[in-house]
C-alpha cells in the first residue's frame, strides 16, 4: 500500500536567517535611545548617544537604521547574556 504521508526534506532556516528578514518601522513618539549603540565608544574613544525613532516590532528594540540595524540581525544572538539594572536604594 501506498502512504500518503510526505515529509518535508528542506532544510529550516536558522535563527540568525529568520532575523535577517526582518524591517525596520518608524514608530510614532520622540526618538529613543538605539539598544545597540548607545553607551558603545568609537573608534575615536567617542561615545555614541544616538537616538532612534525607527525599531524591529519583531524583537521589540529601538535601532537605528544605519549601521545598527543591520549589525544587530547579522550578529550571532547570544542568550546566555543578561543585562541587569542596579539596585535602587529606598529610603
């Protein structure tokens, strides 16, 4: 007898592959802080304060357009990294 069972051979699309089909969406509201860039230094020991009114609805992070969003979708996503606030003391 013959099944009509099919399986699906072609390969799946990574992680990083999915991300890079991503695009950018002005969101409404003053710019933001780019999640990327803000706080990095540059290669002039400058460091880079931009702001953004462009983000990713997909990964919910402000970008800017060029060179973070891109660089953001194209970078390995580490999940072991945790990015923790500090404490506030309450009075």
């Amino acid at each position: 007898t013959t099944s009509s069972l099919s399986l699906d051979l072609r390969p799946r699309e990574s992680t990083s592959d999915q991300r890079l089909g991503h695009c950018p969406v002005q969101r409404p509201g003053p710019a933001l802080g780019c999640n990327h860039c803000w706080n990095t230094v540059d290669a002039h020991g400058r460091t880079l304060r931009r702001k953004t009114k462009y983000h990713c609805p997909e990964c919910q992070i402000n970008l800017c357009i060029v060179p973070c969003f891109q660089e953001f979708h194209e970078r390995p996503r580490d999940n072991s990294i945790v990015k923790t606030l500090p404490k506030t003391s309450s009075i």
